[in-house]
C-alpha cells in the first residue's frame, strides 16, 4: 500500500509540474531581452522593470506622483493616480491589443483613439504591469537583424511615451537577441519526483522497523481515530 502510495505521489507530482511548463511559457520569449535605458523626466520614487525577457513592463509609482502610459495611437492608455489608483482607458485600442502578444485581439467598435477616457479603475497599489508591443519583437521567428544566432545581437531601439507629473517624457529601451537558451526544467522535475518517491520509501521503512503493517495483507484496514 506504502509503495503504491509513493509511486502515485510521484506520478501527480510530476504531472502538475509538467503542466506548470506551459504556463512559463507565456511570460515572454527567452530568446530576447527588452532593457530599459532611460526615463524622462527623471523622478525620484518611480519604477520600471521589464518582467519575462520582453513580456510585460511593470511600473511602481510612489504616492505623491502622478504618471499616463499612452497608447499605440497617442491616446492615454493607463494611469496611476497620486493616491494609488491605477485605471485603464476602456477606449484605448492598446487596452485590447495588448490581450495577445502578437495583437491578435478584435478590438471592439467602442474603442476609439479619439474618444475620451473612459477610465476603470483596476488596482489601488501603485504598481502598473502591462504588456507592450513596442518593446518586443513582433513576428514569429529570428529577426532579420540576427546573423549570428549565437550571438547578443541589437533588433531596435523602442520608445514608450509617458507624462509624468504633467510632464511629457518617455520610457527609452532596447531589444536585444540572446540567443537559444536551456530553460528546461526537466531536472527540476526529476528531482522533485525524487524526492516524492525516498520520502515514501523511508516511511515505509520507519514503519516496518516499527512492526507496524505495510500493506493491505495484513488484515484489514483500521480507523487512525
């Protein structure tokens, strides 16, 4: 019984982590690396960090300030307001196409670049995560710029414009080619269902060396209480 029970820990270990490995997926193309070079104006208590190689850029913004991401059109996209608040423009066709990393997402007849505002309050922590089509490369495959896979090569340089306390500005970036790189996690999971499987081994042990039953021929089954 003991040793069915390691054998199926095991096994639903091993499925849950490699479910897990698409999801991983999805954070961005390890392939790449979006860095960012500079903002402006420059504030004291504000702060980006891009998440996932190229996927998402987050941004930390201090009470006390005031900062727009505008869209692909020039339209205000999201805001972080100086209490907190983070909104997003429900008119922004950036609210949509950023849905899908390649901006595959119908985008509905109510946004309009033009319109005005329509703002829906999303967070109240600060902290703005989005994904950017400007900082990442766009098509499927290597870009043309790469002639050496195996070498950190320059794709483009990307500017995202901002206004930050009332003051127009801009994240300024750069998307470099990595390379292939091993992120497999295959030896992760091997050593998680290791460790599953000597777990169960030793309590098996543990309680043989107790004298205590092991399998179900032992008569049959009692209550723990």
């Amino acid at each position: 019984m003991r040793k069915r029970w390691a054998a199926s820990a095991a096994i639903t270990t091993l499925l849950c982590l490699l479910a897990a490995v698409p999801a991983s997926a999805h954070e961005g193309n390890p392939d790449f690396r979006s860095e960012i070079d500079s903002v402006r104006p420059e504030v004291p208590g504000l702060n980006f960090e891009v998440i996932g190689y190229d996927a998402d850029m987050e941004m930390v913004v201090r009470q006390g300030h005031e900062v727009t991401i505008y869209g692909y059109e020039g339209e205000p996209y999201a805001r972080v307001l100086r209490d907190g608040t983070v909104q997003k423009n429900q008119r922004s066709p950036a609210t949509y196409f950023n849905a899908d990393r390649f901006g595959e997402t119908t985008v509905p007849k109510s946004a309009d670049a033009q319109a005005p505002p329509l703002w829906r309050t999303v967070d109240d922590s600060g902290t703005l995560r989005w994904h950017d089509h400007r900082m990442h490369y766009m098509a499927k495959g290597t870009p043309p710029q790469v002639k050496d896979e195996s070498r950190r090569t320059k794709v483009f340089d990307y500017e995202i414009p901002l206004r930050i306390d009332g003051q127009e500005g801009a994240l300024e970036g750069t998307l470099f080619w990595v390379g292939p790189t091993d992120t497999s996690k295959t030896p992760f999971i091997l050593a998680a269902v290791a460790i599953v499987l000597l777990g169960g081994a030793a309590a098996l042990i543990a309680r043989r060396r107790r004298g205590e039953p092991g399998n179900d021929d032992d008569g049959p089954a009692k209550e723990a209480w």
